[in-house]
C-alpha cells in the first residue's frame, strides 16, 4: 500500500502506543493513533482509552487540536462508524478537518464497519493495509482472535530448565529463573484481562497471581485470576481466592468451555501460568497462539516436564512451533514462539463500544 515515509513512521509509533494499553481496554481494541501536520511533523498521539473512554483517534485530536486541519491521521485500526458508549471516530476526524486517514487494519466487524467509507464521502482520502500484518500481530492480535473465533487469546508462559524440567524431583521450583524473567512476568500478566492456573499449580504452589512492580509493591490494575477447578479441590485458605484482585473459580469440564466463559466476561487476552497437564489440554484443543518459554542454564535430569501428554505417538504428528524472537534475560533466555497449527477464524460481528 502506499504511504510516505513520515506516514510509516506515525504508523510504527501507532502499533507502539496500542501496546502501551495491552490489559486496559477489552471488549474494545486497543488501538493507536498518530496525527500528522501538513507538513509531515507529528501533533498528536492517542491510545484507546478504557471502555466508555475516547477512542485513539480522538485522543490524538484534542491533542493535535487545530494543527489536524489539512493533515494526515494514522491509526492501527479502522476508524469506527457507529455510535456506542462513545460517538464514531469517523465523524470525529471529518470535524477535525484531517484531509487523509492512513489505516493499518480494515474494521472487521459490521457493527462498527463503514468508516472508510464514511470518510471517502466527506472527501478525505483514505489508505487502508498499510503495515496490516504487523499490527494484527501486534497489539490488535488478541482483539481480532475474539472477533474471528470467539475467544481470548491464549499466551501460555512456562519457565523450565534447559532440560525441560519446570520442578526438581523433589518438587522444589524456587526460582528456576532469574530476577529479570521473574519482573517480566509480572510485565507480562499486566498486559492480560485474566491468567490462569489448574488446581494442581493452585495446590502445589500456592500462587497469588497478581502484578507487582519491583518493589514488591501490587499495581493498581490486576488482572482476573482463573483457577480451573473441575474437583472442587481448592481450599478456602488458597491465596488465589484473596481480596488482592479477583477471582474466578472455573468448573467448565475443558479449556474451549473456559476460554467460552471469559470470552462473556469482556476477557481478550488471557496468560497460561498452569502446569504441565492444563497446558496441554490447551494445546491438544489447538487453542494456544503464542509460546514464552523462559529458559534457565541448569540441568536437573529429573522431576516434572514443561507439558505433558499431547496425544502424540509419532515425530510425524510433532507440534511445530515457530520462534519469533529470543532474547537474553539476565542470566537466562527468552523464547518467544506461535504454533504453526491453528485454529481457522469465523465470520466477525462483534461489537465495539
């Protein structure tokens, strides 16, 4: 598609500042939004905004205010058209008197479609594609999997060995990875709706599943802590069920049954923290989307693995993953990967507040 280099730059900046959101606007996407002079130079910046919030476009508005005239705005998503908790950011840019829109992401749904168009009426010149698959793998990624499949995204997070071992024998875990891995979880559930364990994680760890920052300290947005719990095992006295954030108890009989449940509670982006059986419960049912695998340099050569059984019996029926990126973190490794088996998407209409 065709856009200058100040518009690909504002474009980059756009896909940067809807992940500066991640975890704060479900059911809505978090989208980005860059407002250009005429004259190429940047006035304006905006993030989608919590539901019932302004959307990215109208925060770079009122940002930009009357330097949008003549200009250009580009944003991850396309500008909606229909009126909900907020007013159509379509209209919001015709009053503005932006002559072009640059848009990554086509709106997928029909509730919310028609923009473009509505902007093309009105005389502004409209691109749509630009940068399309970065930003759907971006930001917008788990946002477009609840509009194609009707679920949340799934990120499954495990910290293991370079052998593979999540525990020693003796069912010891602390800390298989370093300060640094450990912070990033932390970062990591911030940009989630909810995370989930099994029973056995709940049992056996004990976890407390909230955000803190450095210090110890809980941050003051906490995602939805989901303890799968098909038995009734639980105990009341489980730090899971604190008032530190809160909590869902879940007996739905499988993962699909899960993810269905917090799809209807507005859930997008949801982190696999659970052990080796719930994780591959997920992945047998093909519904992980992406892998991060923090690996620590030490050899245990016993104690539990990383996933259990996934139904396979031959290297020809082998889970492909593909890596996406690896970093060092601290003393130990980042890899971050999507499974090349997935599940195919639905026709889209979903809504957009």
């Amino acid at each position: 598609m065709t856009a200058d280099p100040a518009e690909l730059e504002g474009m980059a900046r756009a896909r940067e500042l809807g992940l500066s959101v991640l975890g704060r606007t479900s059911p809505n996407p978090p989208v980005g939004a860059v407002v250009l002079a005429a004259d190429g130079t940047v006035v304006g910046e905006g993030a989608t905004r919590p539901p019932g919030g302004p959307h990215a476009e109208v925060v770079a508005l009122r940002q930009a205010g009357d330097r949008a005239r003549g200009g250009t705005a580009v944003v991850t998503l396309e500008p909606c058209a229909h009126t909900g908790r907020t007013g159509p950011c379509a209209d919001a840019l015709i009053a503005a008197g932006v002559a072009r829109v640059v848009v990554a992401v086509p709106e997928p749904t029909r509730l919310a479609g028609g923009g473009a168009q509505r902007l093309r009426d009105a005389g502004i010149d409209v691109e749509l594609g630009v940068e399309q698959a970065a930003a759907e793998e971006g930001a917008l990624a788990a946002w477009l999997t609840g509009v194609r499949e009707h679920r949340p995204y799934v990120i499954w997070k495990v910290a293991a060995t370079l052998d593979g071992r999540t525990a020693a024998a003796d069912g010891s875990s602390r800390w298989i990875t370093g300060e640094q891995a450990r912070a990033e979880v932390h970062r990591l559930r911030a940009t989630c709706d909810a995370v989930i364990v099994g029973s056995g994680t709940a049992l056996a760890d004990d976890p407390q599943l909230t955000v803190r920052d450095a210090g110890g300290r809980a941050a003051d947005r906490q995602p939805l802590r989901v303890v799968v719990d098909r038995r009734g095992r639980l105990p009341r006295t489980a730090r899971v069920l604190d008032d530190a954030a809160p909590t869902l108890v879940s007996r739905a009989a499988t993962p699909r049954a899960v993810l269905a449940e917090l799809h209807d509670r507005d859930v997008r982006r949801v982190l696999l923290e659970g052990g080796a059986t719930l994780a591959a419960a997920f992945l047998r049912e093909e519904l992980v989307d992406e892998v991060l695998v923090h690996l620590a340099p030490t050899l245990l050569g016993a104690g539990p693995s990383l996933v259990g059984d996934l139904g396979i019996s031959s290297i020809t029926g082998a889970l492909h993953l593909t890596v996406v990126d690896v970093l060092p973190m601290g003393g130990d490794v980042q890899i971050r990967l999507r499974p090349t088996r997935h599940t195919g998407g639905q026709d889209a209409d979903r809504e957009r507040s």
